[in-house]
C-alpha cells in the first residue's frame, strides 16, 4: 500500500527526479507540496509544514528537498509531528545537527533516512562487492562539471552552508565511502573561493585509505567535457574505474559494463523499506569528510563568479560577518 507523502521544497531537483520516482513506484503517493512559492500541478501546495499539517491531507512521510541551510529546522518539525523523514543531501548543515536528528528520530520512533543517491547508481554495488576484500593501493576521483549548465540561478550554493563544489563533489564522496573496503581520511585540501562567494567553485583534495593518497579534483568551471569518474587501483594489480555518475563499471581492460537504473527509483525503494521496518538510515561519513575538507583548507580566493550577465552581490559587511559564523542565509524560495 502506498502511503501518503510530500515533497518539501518544489525546487529542480524535486522536479527533475524526486517527482518521477515517486510516480513510478508503489510505496508512496504524492498527496502534498511545500513550498512558499509555487508548487506541483495537480496536489495541494502550503506555504510551510506546519500550514499542511493544520489544513492538508494526512501525510506519514515527507522528503526534505530545501536548499540545505534549512533541511535541520524543517526535519525537526516532521519528526516532532511524527512523521517519516528523507533528506536529499547533503542531510544536514553540519555534522552535530545530523547527529541530533538521528538522536530525535530514534526517541520519536521514526525513519530518518540520508538519501547519498549516488550510492544507488547502476554500477556501484557491484564496484562495493569486487572491492571487497582487496587492498586500495592508489586510485583518483575526478568530479568536473559546469555549474552554469547543471545548476542555473541557484544562488544558495554559494551563501553560507550551500558546499559550492562540494554540493556535487560529495556525490563522489558518497559512492567512495560506500565501496572502499577501509575507511578514508582527509590528508590536505585547497579550495579556490570566488571573490564575491562564501563556498569553493573548485577543490583540491589528498584523501587517505589506509596508506594509499587518492587525489580528488572537484571543479564547478568545466565548459568541456563533463567529467565524473572514480579510479581505484588495488594491491593485486587490478583497477576499477566508476565513469559517468557511477554509471559505468570497468574493470582492467575488460569492456565497459553498464545497465539502466534509476538511482531514484532505489532511492524510494530504500526509504520505503526503512519506514516499514522503522529504522534510520542516516550515514554522516560523506559530510565528515566536506567537514574535514574544510577544516584543514588552504583557502585561494579567485575571480567573481559570473552566471552570465547576472552577478552574485559583493560580499558586504554583514554578510562577512555571516561567513565568520554569525548571522543566517536569507530566506529564499526552495
């Protein structure tokens, strides 16, 4: 039986993905949107959680899809009312505010789930289960895309809290921690800042397996080929290479194998059988290492970042009092 949901934030990566999973599947029913703009032809659309609450239909699930500045106040809410949660990621701003939803959810006796939906791409179990017993001794993630082409007039990856390059590189930290047998450890970072923005538009990362350095390069400003592709090189000799989103699996010189999956789809599939079991699922190994990435940065600041003829604002005295950890993110619509 399905069981009534809503999307929170009616933003592009609702639209794009959330939408379609849902429809396709049968463990839930979209019955309401939330967003204090414009919602979904076809369901009711409240101004905010609570409004639902009071004057909607019946929901047992919602699916946070905010920018992540204010996923933390909006999952507290739904697990105050009683409500199964799913968080688009990253699933929270900072690890202690992961930590304690994980801790109220766990006390009210419902599903709080990490959507990382990368980890559900075609080809990453299969990548988890050849690793599996292997010894990582090299390997490189590349994570290059153009912002401007996959994530127009979203200005809240750049306030405080928005990850910039991290928002898609931790998609590659995702699938990492999924399928590397030990865990990892950030070694050394250095983050290029735009001039007139408070998140990195490129990263340099060394992350640590064990004793083998895994090089990472994220990068917002790749007007060519768009690269997304993982390398892991192991003890015996072999090396697996995860391209395009974890989509394609090859291994040594074998041919490329790949297969059609909608990581949505298992998305949904995995929330469905949490919220049957009551359990949480709620992984904070991919923000762990952003968080450490930022932590142990060297910090390059580069040119203003121009999304066409539109500028981001310059950064003005309050709002360098924000990046110093004072002050919040102004609302914006989801």
């Amino acid at each position: 039986m399905s069981r009534p949901l809503a999307i929170i934030g009616a933003g592009k990566i609702a639209r794009d993905q959330h939408i379609p999973a849902i429809a396709a599947g049968d463990g839930f029913a979209l019955v309401a949107t939330v967003d204090p703009g414009a919602g979904i032809d076809g369901v009711p659309n409240f101004a905010d959680l609570a409004a639902l609450l009071a004057r909607g239909p019946r929901v047992e699930a919602v699916a946070i899809c905010t920018p992540p500045q204010m996923r933390g106040a909006i999952a507290r809410e739904a697990i105050a009312a009683g409500l199964h949660v799913l968080l688009e990621k990253p699933p929270a701003a900072t690890l202690a505010a992961l930590a304690a939803l994980t801790d109220q959810a766990r006390a009210a006796g419902v599903t709080l789930f990490a959507a990382w939906h990368l980890r559900f791409a075609a080809m990453v179990e299969e990548a988890r289960v050849w690793l599996a017993g292997r010894t990582v001794v090299g390997g490189s993630v590349t994570w290059r895309e153009s912002v401007r082409r996959w994530h127009p007039g979203q200005a809240w990856l750049w306030a405080p809290g928005g990850l910039g390059v991290f928002d898609p590189g931790i998609n590659a930290l995702s699938i990492l921690t999924e399928i590397c047998p030990a865990s990892l450890e950030i070694v050394s970072a250095r983050l290029a800042v735009p001039a007139n923005a408070h998140t990195p538009v490129a990263a340099r990362l060394t992350l640590a397996s064990g004793t083998a350095m895994i090089p990472v390069d994220f990068d917002f400003r790749e007007d060519g080929d768009q690269v997304w592709r993982i390398v892991i090189e192991t003890a015996c000799g072999h090396s697996l290479c995860l391209s395009d989103g974890a989509a394609v699996l090859t291994i040594d010189a074998d041919p490329p194998r790949s297969r059609q999956a909608s990581e949505y789809a298992g998305v949904y599939a995995r929330f469905a059988a949490l919220v049957e079991a009551c359990r949480i699922d709620a992984d904070p190994a991919p923000l762990r290492l952003v968080a450490d990435a930022l932590l142990v940065a060297e910090t390059e600041r580069v040119a203003a970042f121009v999304e066409y003829s539109r500028r981001l604002p310059p950064l003005t005295t309050r709002s360098r009092r924000a990046r110093s950890g004072s002050g919040s993110p102004r609302r914006r619509r989801y």
